[in-house]
C-alpha cells in the first residue's frame, strides 16, 4: 500500500492552483501535449514515482502526466525548494505528494520512501535520489522497469554506477538533449542563478568581477548572463577544452588561486566539491558573495568556512549569512550553499521548464512502450526534435525547408 500522502497544509491548494495557472501560461508545449495525452491516454494506468521540484512547473508536468492516464506519486527533490501551496493544489488534483517546505534530511528521506511505496513502474528521477535509494533496498526495484533522469549530476552518477555495473535499471537521459543542455541547463541556469544572487543579496552586478568556477553547459550561461550585466567576468576551469571556450567566449581565465582575490560575486557550478575553500576565503575581498550552483552543497567548503570565523551573522538579509573573518572582512554565503537558484529564487522560469518537461513527458511515453535494458540511454533524438518544432510554432517563429534537390545534395557523396 503506498503511504498516506504529506504536505504542510492542504487548504493552501487554492493559492497554489493559482501560481500553476499562472506559470502555464508561460507553457504552451505542455499544453498541447496535454491536449494529445487526453485524447489517447497514452500512459493510462501507468504507476509513476518522480522526485522533483515542487513548483509550478513541476505541477504543469503532474498534470500532464495525470492527462495521459497515469498514476504519479511525488516526492520533493530538495526540501528548500518545496513551494507548500504548490504541494496542496498537486494533491488536491490526485498526486500522492510527499513535500514539505524545510523538512530536515530524515523527512527528506522518509519522503523519498514514500513516494516508492507506491511500487512504481516508472520513475522520474532529478538527481539519482529515488534510483539510490531503489539500488539501496534491492525489494523496492522488482516492478520498476525504467526511469528518466533530469539533472546533469545525477547523469554522471548513473554513468558511475553503469560503468560498476551497479545499474539494474534502464533509466534514460533526459538532461542530456541538446534541447534540455541548451535551454534548461544554459538559460534556465544561467539566468535563475544571477536572479537568485541579485535578489538574495541586491549586489550591483554592472562593473563587479563574477568570478564562475565551471564552464560546462551552466555555467557558460551564468557567464554570459552575469556578462549581460555588465560584469567583468573570469572563469576557472580544470578541462583544456572548456577553459579555451571560455577564452574564445571573450571571458578572463584564471586559476581560483588567482582568481580569489579579485572576485565580488563568486558563483561555482562544476559539479564537484572543493571549489572554494579555506586557501581562497583568506584572500577575497571584504563583502564578497558565495553561491552555489552546482548540485550538492559540497562546492563551497561551507564548514572550513564557518571554522575559519570568529562569528556567524545568520540571516543578515534572507538567504545571506555572514561569515565574519578574523580580520574583520565579511563573506556572504547565500543559501548557505546550497543550490542557490533553486534555494533563493523560483529555478528556471517556466518557459524553460515548457522544453524541460515536454522532454520529460515525452520521455515518459516512449519508456512505458518500450523495453529497454539495464543502463544509461539517450532520448530519441526525435522526441527533442518534436518539442523543438512544437515550441518554435507556440512562438510564431517560421523555418525554411529544405528543397527536394538539397535533401539529395546533402545526402550524396558524389558531386
Ligand atoms: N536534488 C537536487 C536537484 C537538482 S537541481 C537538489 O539538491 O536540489 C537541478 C534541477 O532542477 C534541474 O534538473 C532542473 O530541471 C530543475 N529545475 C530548475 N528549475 C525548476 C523549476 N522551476 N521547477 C522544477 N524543476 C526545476
């Protein structure tokens, strides 16, 4: 029997179904897929397990996969994140919600669980949670035929445990679309990550040095973004290959030891832990901002951090400590590290999460008709053609087409 849901407080459903409203309309794919998924019921019956955001745009997905006849059973993906009318309005609709805003790291988990008593067929994961803990109690992975993974971070761990041949499950990758890089991971990254900065801290971005650590698919957006601003820009890099993007992109490329002194605004998003660290807080600037937005709050070295203090001003502004030097400088840690986009302001606009969740439910569909081994697998490239072209559509935006003789010119090898 899955477990009874839980949310903060179900008379919030009301404001919550309001805020969706909203954000649909800024989701026009989704809309029109809904549309189809009502007609053909393409998932009816399907029982769906997903860990996400519990947002608007996550509330839009729910209720397109609820519109193909699917039974979903959610679980929040970070308990920071967890908008609770949003969390109300979901269940008022059907979905066994397991969300809470704030819980600490056991009610996290125990929500995780939750959502898997429901023993799901499929499951939509945003960060390997609900794969980890399905490979940590092998009973719960019986019935469980494939799954769909939305974040870079939890791609590369399932890539891990592919290559350990720890993986017994199909799962496929929807972060990695070129749609889902370019739109979600470049511009909804890019700009949530500035706004969450801006708002947290109301920092003056034009003529400061953002110093980005990472120049992957985000934070090559956050650069360009903080860019726009008016922002001298310097990136850090471990990858030749990145670290000469960044330099074609125009962009200053230092090591962080170098780069530690000069920055206002310091934004990592690499994926790994240790970015920023005891050696680099000596030498910032008094005042300088710390944010996170990489996956797990290990890139900043929150805990050197707070030994290296003489004192903790919490809450100076919402979402902003101050961690007091022993020379006097303040460093302000937003979001005490963590996801900052998510943590400090609304993620990724719902435009861009129109393309992410199209992905995603189309994504859905083709897992529950076809039979997939164990492993990592790419998404149709139709499927992000499909939402490509839906998109451009919704926008008004026209292409050419090809004539008969260059579809013949491009697919000759003889001149
Ligand atoms: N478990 C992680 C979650 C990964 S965050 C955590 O610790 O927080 C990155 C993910 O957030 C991406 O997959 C992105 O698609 C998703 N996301 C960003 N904005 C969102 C929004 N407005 N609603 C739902 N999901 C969002």
């Amino acid at each position: 029997m899955p477990e009874v849901p839980d949310v903060a407080d179900p008379e919030l459903a009301d404001a919550g179904r309001r805020r969706v409203d909203f954000a649909e309309r800024a989701m026009p794919v989704l809309a029109l897929l809904r549309d189809r998924f009502s007609r053909e019921r393409p998932l009816a019956g399907v029982r769906i397990a997903a860990c996400a955001h519990v947002t608007p745009e996550t509330a839009a997905l729910a209720r397109t996969l609820l519109a193909g006849g699917a039974e979903l059973h959610l679980a929040a993906s970070n308990p920071l994140s967890t908008q609770d009318d949003v969390a109300a309005a979901l269940l008022a609709d059907g979905v066994g919600v397991h969300a809470v805003h704030g819980v600490d790291r056991a009610g996290h988990a125990q929500h995780l669980r939750a959502a898997l008593s429901a023993r799901p067929e499929l499951v939509l994961d945003d960060g390997c949670d609900l794969v980890g803990v399905l490979h940590a109690s092998p009973g719960l992975l019986e019935g469980v035929r494939a799954g769909g993974e939305q974040t870079s971070t939890g791609v590369l761990r399932l890539r891990q445990m592919a290559a350990d041949g720890a993986l017994r499950l199909p799962v496929a990758a929807v972060n990695d679309t070129p749609m889902q890089l370019l739109v979600a991971n470049r511009h909804g990254t890019g700009q949530s990550t500035l706004d969450a900065v801006m708002r947290a801290t109301g920092t003056l971005v034009a003529g400061s040095t953002v110093v980005v650590a990472g120049y992957g698919w985000c934070g090559s957006g956050i650069a360009a973004r903080a860019r726009g601003l008016g922002a001298q820009v310097v990136v850090t890099e471990v990858q030749p290959r990145r670290a000469l993007e960044a330099v074609l992109d125009g962009h200053r490329v230092l090591p962080m030891a170098e780069a530690a002194p000069l920055g206002d605004v310091f934004v990592v998003s690499t994926g790994d832990r240790d970015v920023l660290t005891a050696d680099h807080f000596a030498v910032m600037k008094d005042g300088a901002v710390l944010a996170n937005a990489g996956h797990f709050d290990v890139e900043v070295d929150v805990e050197a951090l707070a030994t290296g203090s003489v004192s903790v001003d919490r809450r100076v502004r919402p979402h902003v400590d101050a961690y007091e030097q022993p020379d006097g400088r303040r460093l302000l840690l937003v979001a005490e590290g963590r996801l900052v986009n998510l943590a400090a302001a609304d993620g990724h606009p719902a435009a861009v999460m129109d393309i992410s969740f199209a992905v995603q439910a189309l994504t859905v569909e083709w897992l529950a008709r076809t039979d997939l081994a164990p492993g990592v697998h790419e998404v149709p490239a139709a499927i992000d053609d499909e939402v490509a072209r839906t998109k451009l559509a919704a926008l008004g935006v026209r292409l050419d087409e090809l004539t008969p003789a260059q579809v013949r010119y491009l697919s000759s090898w003889q001149v």
